[in-house]
C-alpha cells in the first residue's frame, strides 16, 4: 500500500508524469499552473530528466513536437492565453500524428481574463482548438487524486491512439491540496513506436515526421482515418461516473470542478429525500454520450451545471434521447463566480419543481 | 576506372522540385557532402521547415522531421533534449528563420543548443510568390513591395548570422554563397566545419547561405547568379563571424 502524499493538483499532475515515464518538458510560467514546471525544475534533474524553461508557449509546444517525434514521453503544461499560443503546435502533432500530454489548468478569458477558475475553454479542448478539423483526448479531473491518475493515462491513450491528450483542470483542481495515494503506473499493452526518427541506419527504411498530405485523396484518406480513430475512442475509452442516478428523477450533470460542487448539492437532495443523481463526465473528448442515452431513458430531466454559460450542454443535447427536457445553470466565470452547493441545491429544487419541454436558455 | 565525382551518398538519386537556377540544390548537395565526410548520416535528423525547403525529406536520405513554420529550432531542441547522440540540423529559409522564427532562433542559440542551423537567405518567399522577406534589400521590388523596400517603412534586412554571433551561446556562425567556385569552396568549407562542431559536442553552429531565386526575382539563372554578387554579398558579406573553438 502506497503512503498517502497531501499535495496540491498540480503538483499531483507532475508526479505522475514522472511516475508514467515523462522525463521531457518543456514550458511557460503562466497562473495557475506553475507549481508544474517548478516541481519537475526540481525533481527531474536527479532523475535525468530534461526540463526546459522555453522562450514562448509556441516554442515549448514544438519542443515537445521533436521530443514526441524520437518517441519519449513528453508533456507541456499551460493556461487560457498559453494553450490558445499552443494550438498551431497541437494541430501540427494532430496532423503528425504525434502523442504528447498537454495539461491545461484553466483560468478565465477572454483575453487575459483572470487566474480564477473557469470551464469556458471547453470548446477549444474537445473541438480540438488549432486549424484542421482534428480533435485530442480530453481528461477532466474533478480531484487531486483524479490528477494523478488521469495524468498518467494520459500519457497511455496518446500512445496507444498516436494523438494528443489534454488532462483539462482548472485553477480550483491544480491549486487545491487533498490527501492522495500516488499509485504506481499501471500496466498497459501499449504499441510499439516503430514510426520514430532516430538516423536512418543503413538497410532501414527513411522516417519521416509530418503533417503535409499532397498526394492525390491522401489527406481525405487521413481525415477519414481519424475519424475512425475518433469512433474507436468514443467506443472503447469513454469514461464517466454516476452517482445515485438509479433511481433518479433528474440527473445533474457537471465535470471538473462543477462537479465537485454539484455532487455535495446533489448529496444534500439525497438528505432531503429527493431523487437526485450526478453523471459526471471523465472524458470530455470522446464525450461519454452513451451513459446520457442510457439514463435518459430512465430519469425525467437532466439539469447540466458549467462554469461558462454553457457548452458541454451541446454535447449533452446531442447524447440524451429525443425529446428529453434539460435544464442549465451556468456561472460564467469570474472573480466571486463560483457557485455554492446551497446555490446548486436550489436549482435542483426548482428543476424538480417543473417539467416542461422549454428550451432551457427560457430560463434566463 | 577510378570515379573521381559522385552524388553524395546522403542525398537521393531523385530530381528536385527546384525552378532552374535555384540554389538550394547546390546547398543541400554540400550539406549532404559534410554529412558524408563526417560519416554522420546514420544518425543524422533533420528538422525541415515550411517554404521551398519543406521537402528536405524527398532529396535527403535521412530520418526527417517537419516542422511548423519558424519553429524548426524548437523543434531541433527538442529532438536533440531527446536523442543527444544524434546529428541535428535544421534547414530554413529568410521568412521562416528571419520573421516567424526569430523567437525560437535566438533562444536556441542563446541556449547553445548542440544542433547545425542551415540558414538560406534568398531575400524572398519563394514558396508563396515572392513576397518581401526580412532580408530583402532596401529597393528591392517584391510581389508585397512594389515600389520597392522602404527603409523608413519596412526596416533594414536582417543580418542574421552577424547578429547571432553576438550571442554567447553560438560557437560557430559564418555566411556563405555558391555564386562562384571559389564561394562554393569555402561554403563547403564551413558548412563541413559547422557540422564538425556539432559532432564533438562543441555547441551551435551557423550557416547563412546566399542563394538565387531567379523565377521570384524576374531574373534567367545567369542573372539572378550574378545578382547574388553584385547586389547580396555587398550587404550580406560572406566570412566566419564566429569561431570559437578555431575549428
């Protein structure tokens, strides 16, 4: 049995990068994230870790391009302003096909915006955020210990589907300390990286790391390869958790820290003897839509819960079977923004209170 | 019979995409002779660039990786962070090292990093059709400078290799052209001594190499050669800027 370690998100997210084999990073100091790059400045140099304070997001993200490309384990972490300057890179390890960890602590935007928490940059992390109509892996953490082992898979389902994976948080996950238990990497099957540079030998055959596709049909070929790709993830790796949905009438629905926040309100219901559940989406790309389908067969309305005015609402939509009613409550982001589980078990009490098939931005 | 002239052995027995005249075939032709002097391909990676160049890996015979555009020295950094005993090098034009690579291109060479930087200025983008490069001369008419470059306006070019050797961390930075046989001796010279640096682990080394674009420059091969004579080499002056090992 591992000891228990009290740490804070971030740092839990560094561990495990160390623990699953990262020992190339390569950053930008940016709130609320730079507990990350500052752990592993520390930590790496004893283990032959190379750590790399880059000039700009745009030149950690190539780094870790050419890290990727040779085949080790590399990560880059970042906020809001950060990840916008990293999406050319992603998009060109998309079209590369190259894993590689990006870690994305939330803040606020647009702009600069604030450090405060925030789940407004859904829509660039699961609709993949550069140019090219590609998508990357999207792991929402709602815990410390989340952090640890969904960082460290992270690392598994870039490798094994050869894509980028974003382990997505937010200032109140990486900043806040709860007790973990940094388990050891667990065993995956993992493919052999038999496309990496590493100097042609005499006899071997040429690699060649790249996104340009000129051929005749060559890029609508990968486009349709990908996409496949996509439908594999979506079958083989979503991931979510339900909590007291058996029985229940409405199912709140929330990631990340929302959903920490939901599930105490949707606990308090419980006390109070309403049928209320939680799902709570692990996964964000591929979105767990089967777990919406097959509960909406069973309860009467989902209320979804965001920090942002609402955008994994699109997705829900698209889950849940015809006809389901859904209800929103949104905190845009901002200083004094988040929401209280009082707050959200009073929306639970009003969504309870009325069924009907309005559109749910009526409420506003 | 004794063969006394041969393709060098990194390179491919293909035909380029190059218009006539152009002279990245020459560039890549030494920088694939000092490969095979140094007996480095086989653990040589090369980081292409977007531009004329980008197709590094259909003439070189050696693992290549693509790079976005400008970032082919980030990139090289974190394929040398990861593979140490590799020969890296990147190959990139005026618009991707000069403009939207400056960033990456000076912190790589403030770091020192242990990779070659193949730096081909033909003060044009050739790929897009002759617009105007941050080492265009002042007066020069490209398709985005019509009237010509306006100092006032658009800034002096760029000296690059100048202004790197003023960086502590560049070992090696020299400018180089192919315009006539005594130039290309001396590029070869250099270019060979640039990857011998980083063969001993003797950290960045440089190279600008001057070249023609004649279809850009509205010039035949002749004209646009001598052009590089008349008109480049008196603003680009060739020479070794930096040696600091005495290689």
């Amino acid at each position: 049995m591992q000891a228990r370690k009290f740490v804070k998100g971030n740092e839990a997210v560094a561990m495990a990068a160390i623990e699953a084999g990262c020992r190339h990073y390569f950053g930008y100091p940016i709130t609320p994230q730079s507990d990350i790059p500052e752990y592993l400045a520390r930590e790496f140099p004893a283990l032959g870790g190379e750590f790399i304070q880059a000039e700009s997001e745009i030149a950690s993200i190539n780094m870790l391009l050419g890290a990727s490309a040779c085949g080790v384990r590399a990560m880059t972490s970042s906020s809001g302003p950060g990840i916008s300057l990293k999406q050319e890179g992603i998009s060109y390890m998309a079209g590369s096909e190259l894993p590689g960890v990006i870690v994305d602590i939330c803040r606020q935007g647009p702009g600069l915006g604030g450090i405060d928490a925030s789940q407004a940059d859904y829509f660039q992390a699961t609709r993949g955020g550069g140019h090219g109509g590609y998508r990357i892996i999207v792991l929402a953490p709602a815990s410390v210990q989340e952090m640890y082992d969904l960082t460290m898979l992270a690392f598994d389902l870039s490798d094994i589907y050869r894509m980028p994976a974003m382990v997505f948080a937010d200032a109140v996950i990486g900043q806040m300390k709860e007790a973990i238990i940094p388990n050891p990497r667990p065993a995956a099957t993992l493919p052999a990286k038999d496309w990496v540079v590493r100097g042609r030998k005499e006899g071997t055959e040429q690699r060649v790391v790249k996104s340009l596709k000129l051929g005749d049909g060559e890029m609508e070929a990968f486009h349709w390869q990908m996409h496949e790709r996509y439908h594999e993830l979506q079958e083989k790796e979503s991931r979510w958790e339900e909590f007291e949905t058996a029985d229940a009438t409405l199912v709140v629905t929330a990631f990340g820290s929302a959903a920490r926040i939901a599930k105490s309100a949707v606990m308090a219901a419980r006390e109070a003897g309403m049928k209320v559940g939680l799902l709570r989406p692990i996964t964000l790309f591929p979105f767990p839509a089967k777990a919406y389908h097959d509960l909406t067969g069973r309860c009467r309305k989902i209320l979804d819960i965001e920090l942002s005015t609402g955008q994994m609402i699109d997705d829900v939509r698209l889950s849940v079977q015809p006809g389901t009613e859904i209800d929103f409550y949104g905190r845009p982001p901002g200083a004094g923004s988040l929401p209280t589980p009082e707050e959200i078990f009073e929306q639970i009490k009003n969504a309870l209170l009325i069924f009907t098939n309005l559109s749910p931005f009526t409420r506003f | 019979m004794q063969q006394v002239f041969k393709r060098p052995a990194s390179l491919m027995d293909v035909q380029t995409h190059f218009c006539p005249g152009c002279q990245h075939g020459t560039i890549h032709r030494i920088v694939a002779e000092a490969l095979d002097e140094h007996g480095l391909r086989d653990r040589t990676i090369g980081c292409a660039s977007v531009g004329c160049s980008v197709f590094l890996y259909s003439y070189f015979d050696i693992d290549v990786v693509e790079s976005p555009h400008g970032r082919a020295s980030a990139v090289a950094t974190g394929v040398k962070r990861a593979r140490p005993e590799s020969i890296v090098f990147t190959y990139q034009g005026d618009g991707d090292l000069a403009a939207i690579g400056t960033s990456e291109i000076i912190h790589a060479a403030n770091r020192g990093e242990d990779i070659t930087v193949i730096f081909v200025n033909n003060t044009t983008y050739g790929m897009t059709g002759g617009q105007m490069a941050p080492t265009t001369l002042v007066g020069q008419k490209t398709s985005t400078t019509p009237y010509g470059r306006n100092q006032s306006k658009d800034g002096a070019p760029l000296k690059m290799a100048e202004l790197l050797s003023n960086l502590d961390g560049v070992a090696f930075s020299a400018r180089v052209a192919v315009n006539d046989p005594r130039n290309l001796i001396d590029a070869r010279k250099q270019i060979s001594r640039a990857f011998r640096y980083q063969a001993e682990g003797k950290g960045f080394s440089f190279i600008e190499a001057l070249s023609a674009c004649p279809t850009n420059w509205g010039m035949n091969p002749l004209q646009a050669n001598a052009r590089v004579g008349a008109e480049l080499i008196p603003y680009f002056p060739v020479g070794v800027f930096k040696n600091v090992h005495n290689l």
